[in-house]
C-alpha cells in the first residue's frame, strides 16, 4: 500500500495567494489530498480555495496554533504537509520534503527559509528570529536553524504524539521544542522565501508576536526543563542569603553574639526556601520524565514513515503513472469530504414521515 500524504494550508484573509499555493502544491504532489483550514476570513479565501481544488474547512476560533490543533486532530496521513497560504514559501519544493521524511525516515522535515527578495523578512523579525532560535538551541538542542519555519513535514506518530496547545504564532516553536526534546529524527531542507504578493498582508506582528513566542521559550523551559530553572533560581536565592548572613556570621565569631538577629532570621528564611526550590525541580523533574515516557510510548505506537519508491520516481514512467493513479483517487476522496461536510454544514435533514 502506498504511503498517503496531505496537505495542511491555514489561512486568514489569504485570497490573493492562497489559489497559487494550492495549484503548486497538487502539481509538487498530486497524490495529496490538499485541506485549506479557513481562519475567520472576511475576503474570498474560501471560494478561491475551492476553485483551486482544496477541501475547506473552518476553524472559528483565530490563531495559526488553533489551526494547527485541529488540522492534527482531523487529518491522518503518514506524512501530513504544512505550509502558509500567503505563497511566501516555495509550494513547488514539496516533494522534496516529502521524499526526505520517507527516506530517512525522519519525523520532521523543516523547510529552512533561504530569503531570495528584499523586503521577504520585515524589519526585525529576522533579528527577532536568530535571538530565539539561538535560546532554543541553548535551552534544547543545536539541532535547529531556522524554529520560526511554517513550511514542514510531519510522520503520522509525530502528529499524534504532539499536544499542540499553542494557540498563534507560537506553534511553530512549540514543533520545534517537542521534537528536540524527546530527540526525535528531524532534517531540513533549504526553500526559497519570497515576499508577500499584492493584495497581501502579514499577520505576524513583530512585538506582540515575538514577546508571546519567548513568554512560550521560557514557560517550556519552566515545564521541560524544571531542574535547570529551579537550580538557577535556588542558586540565586542561596546567593541572597549568603550576602546576608556572611555579616552576621562575622559578628557571631568575633564577639559570641548576634546583634543584628532578624538578618539573621531572614538569611537562615531564605536559605530554607533555596533548599525547597531546589527539591520542588528535582521533584519536578521526575514527574517530566514520566510525562516524557509516555509521550514516547504514544509515538511509538505509531509505525515509523513506510518508504516507497514511486514517491522518489521523477518524469515519466512508473512516477508518472503513479501520480496520475493517485490523483484520480485524490478527486474521488475530495468529492467524498465534500460531501461529508456540507451534509455536516446542513445538518440531518428530516422528512416528514418521521415526525
């Protein structure tokens, strides 16, 4: 049985591109059952959307990170494609991520952005991402170059292992740290970025949005790594009452007596609390790695990328035949999941005689 593959577009507002994207995407992989989750969009993104070939489907509640959480909880696929309906990411490069995920096989193949036009990265967001990603890299791993990525590639048990509890722009970084920390196999692949077409406009806000992604970095570290934050903040507060309580000592051993009692009191406090901390992460810490097995159990539960070689079959042949094999399966499925969901949209219709 061939490997199944999909495809995840979110889009807000996106009706300048989002017809480009999804042309692209069924030409790179027209065995691909391509789904545009519509954001709250006030334009025609539905409509160009479906002229272009897509499954729609809505998700009410705004955000990339809520986008996310449903596509992963509707879609099954053993490799499940995502990528941004503004057309600034290079569609066309599709396969070759497809191909690497099975060929690894990896869990997580990210598109690494290559800027090719001026003007593609907005006044600080490429700073913005150089200084996260390099928190990341010290917190997690080095094994990341470019954590803001929308363009990736998913196996079906990273999908199904993944909580996905962002809710915007922060998703990306939540990808990024769930792969690193339960170590699993991940690549990247160098794509082209462009700039936003005419008529388009970004949705990321460069303060907002960056503050949010580091308020993510920190409250993962806090939960991933609670032994490392816990030892800093004991090792601050022991810091504290040395300073404090070095005085006193002092005066002790110099004339037998304490005169200056509540420092005294304060210091021996605050050491107390030091040592607490410092048992609360190590406490902590095995709780995580509990969290952390399970996860890990959940994953595997799940066969790892099958590899087939038509999916690496270029030109005619026995590629091509496949593609057009599987494309007609792909208009067959659409028009099944079409079906399905207006029927859904319409609700039960009733007749009469079953009043």
């Amino acid at each position: 049985m061939e490997p199944t593959i999909a495809c995840v577009v979110p889009c807000h507002n996106e009706e300048a591109a989002v017809g480009k994207v999804v042309r692209d995407l069924r030409a790179a992989l027209p065995e691909a059952i391509v789904y545009v989750y519509d954001n709250a969009s006030t334009d025609r993104t539905v409509e160009v959307a479906r002229e272009a070939g897509a499954i729609v489907r809505q998700e009410p509640r705004k955000g990339k990170g809520n986008v996310i959480r449903r596509a992963f909880a509707d879609v099954a696929a053993d490799a499940l494609l995502i990528i941004d309906g503004d057309d600034t990411y290079d569609a066309s490069r599709a396969r070759d991520l497809v191909n690497l995920l099975f060929d690894g096989p990896y869990d997580q193949v990210v598109g690494a952005r290559r800027v090719t036009d001026d003007g593609a990265y907005r006044t600080g967001h490429a700073a913005g991402n150089k200084l996260l990603t390099g928190a990341v890299r010290s917190l997690f791993g080095n094994d990341v170059t470019d954590m803001l990525s929308g363009y990736r590639v998913f196996s079906q048990r990273f999908v199904k292992s993944f909580p996905a509890l962002a809710r915007e722009f922060e998703t990306e970084t939540e990808m990024t740290i769930h792969a690193l920390h339960l170590r699993l196999p991940t690549a990247e692949v160098a794509v082209d970025y462009r700039v936003r077409p005419a008529g388009g406009e970004s949705k990321l806000r460069t303060y907002r949005d960056g503050w949010r992604i580091l308020r993510v970095i920190l409250d993962l570290a806090r939960r991933e790594r609670p032994s490392l934050v816990h030892t800093v903040i004991a090792g601050v507060l022991a810091l504290v009452s040395v300073v404090l309580g070095i005085p006193v000592i002092a005066d002790f051993v110099r004339t037998g007596t304490v005169p200056r009692l509540p420092t005294a009191v304060l210091a021996a406090a605050i050491m107390t609390i030091a040592t607490l901390v410092l048992l609360v992460g190590y406490i902590l810490e095995s709780l995580m790695h509990m969290r952390q097995e399970q996860t890990r159990l959940v994953h595997l539960s799940y066969p790892a990328p099958a590899y087939s070689p038509r999916l690496t079959a270029r030109g005619a042949g026995i590629g091509a035949v496949s593609g057009r094999k599987t494309a007609a399966s792909r208009r067959n499925a659409i028009a099944v999941d079409a079906t399905q969901h207006r029927d859904l949209e319409q609700g039960p219709q009733v007749s009469p005689s079953d009043g």
